[in-house]
C-alpha cells in the first residue's frame, strides 16, 4: 500500500481517540461482535478484518491493508494482551 494511502487510512487513528474508539465498541457492520474485544482476537472486529476475507464484499477489503504476517500478529497479541492503550 503506498504510504500515502496508508497515512489517509490510519489518520482517525492517530487523533487521539482510536483506543476509544476501538476497545469495548460494538461493530457497526458485524453484528454480535466487539470493534476490539481486549483478551480475544479471534472475536475482535479489527483482527477478523484484517487476517481474513470476511470484508471483502465490502467497500474496502481491509484484508489487503496489512499483508505482513508480523504485523498481523502484533495486533493479534496487542489485543490478546489486553489492548492496552
């Protein structure tokens, strides 16, 4: 992804107000599931989207956002730790 793009995607997430934003939010697009559910990846929003295939009949395939196998696993853990801010 170039990092132009990348910085227009993650902005609202560098205004101070993602952790609010993500943690303990119920998902406006997959219903039952938590945006960022602290202590369970596999139930979080944000992990779903973007180590799966689940949006990609949506506007934008988050999925193709983050491709690094690391990177994935850093938020996996993030939020298996806890996602602490």
């Amino acid at each position: 992804m170039p990092l132009v793009r990348l910085a227009m995607v993650l902005a609202p997430l560098l205004e101070g107000h993602s952790h609010a934003d993500l943690v303990n939010r119920a998902s406006t697009t997959v219903d039952g599931k938590m945006r960022v559910m602290p202590g369970n990846a596999s139930e979080s929003v944000l992990h779903l989207i973007l180590g799966t295939d689940i949006s990609s009949d949506w506007r934008i395939d988050h999925s193709q956002m983050i491709t690094s196998s690391d990177m994935q696993s850093l938020i996996g853990n993030w939020i298996d730790d806890g996602a602490q801010p």
